[in-house]
C-alpha cells in the first residue's frame, strides 16, 4: 500500500499542483483583463458588460480552483498522503 501512496503522491506533486497552479493564473489573469476593460472602456456599456462578464467569470474560476485544491487535500489526507503545498512544484 506504501507503493500506491508513493505513486499518488508523485502525481499528485508532478501533474496536478502545476496545473491547479496554471489555472489559477488563467483565473487571475481573466479577472485582471476584466477589471482592465471595465476601467478603459468605462464610456461604452457594451466593453464595460463584457468587463463585467470577465470579472464574474475570473472570480468563479477562482472559486473552483480553489475548491478542488481544498477536496484534493482533504482527500490526500484521508488517505495519510501528504497535502499539496502552495506554490511548490516538485518533490
């Protein structure tokens, strides 16, 4: 059993931490492109509705990212797997 907890926690320090890692980047930067062009098209209703959408839609991946990183943890440690740590990417 000591076997598979090693593999999953490979996986889980090689693959998913990079990617829930790059989607949060993804999710910041869509909410960031959002705030921009709801600032620099503030005369314009139409931009600012788009602005509006990204702001929305960035806050909303966020939430989900940051839920799965909380059930991935909770589940790694059900299992006696050690939890991902923020922002490291490799054992």
């Amino acid at each position: 059993m000591s076997a598979v907890n090693a593999f999953i926690g490979k996986i889980v320090v090689e693959i998913i931490n990079p990617i829930i890692l790059l989607l949060a980047a993804v999710a910041f930067v869509v909410f960031l492109w959002g705030v921009f062009g709801f600032i620099a098209h503030a005369g314009d209703e139409t931009k600012r509705k788009e602005g509006k959408d990204a702001i929305l839609w960035g806050i909303i991946g966020l939430a989900i990212i940051f839920g799965a990183y909380g059930i991935i943890n909770l589940a790694l440690g059900t299992f006696g797997i050690p939890a991902l740590v923020p922002g490291k990417l490799g054992g």
